[in-house]
C-alpha cells in the first residue's frame, strides 16, 4: 500500500480487556476514509501501520477461526 497522510481526526479504539487498568500497552484501531484501517500500539502512537478494510476483517475472521492460536500456545492466561 502505498504510504499517505494519516488523518488527524482518527477515532481511536483501545483493544484492552474489559476490566484492565494502566496505560498497557494496547493495540488501538482506527477506521478511516477510503476503506483504510490504522493500527498503533498506545506505548508508540508514532508508530503507525496502515492495511485496508478488506484485509483486517480477514484477520478478524482467521482469529475468531483460531487460525492463530499457535502463535499463543503455551502462554499463561494472565486474567
């Protein structure tokens, strides 16, 4: 994808459990015009990663799918 601007009036949306407190770091998500999605962690907001719509709800289904599962094998559940 090719780079652009990153709009300034984003609406950022914290990825954190439901119950966490402190500053994390969480994984925030923006929607954007054009179909673009925005991902940043809150420890680096600087740090910007763009892909499209189409791609993130891919993502977002292989997840749900547990198609990523093995990346997590045997961490502890910190809840």
């Amino acid at each position: 994808m090719p780079e652009h601007t990153v709009p300034a009036d984003l609406d950022w949306i914290r990825a954190a459990p439901e119950h966490a407190t402190g500053p994390g770091p969480w994984i925030e998500i923006a929607f954007g015009p054009n179909d673009h999605v925005y991902l940043r962690e809150t420890s680096d907001p600087g740090n910007i990663v763009t892909t499209t719509r189409r791609k993130w709800d891919a993502f977002v289904l292989g997840v749900q799918a547990g198609e990523f599962d093995h990346f997590v094998a045997g961490v502890d559940d910190e809840a």
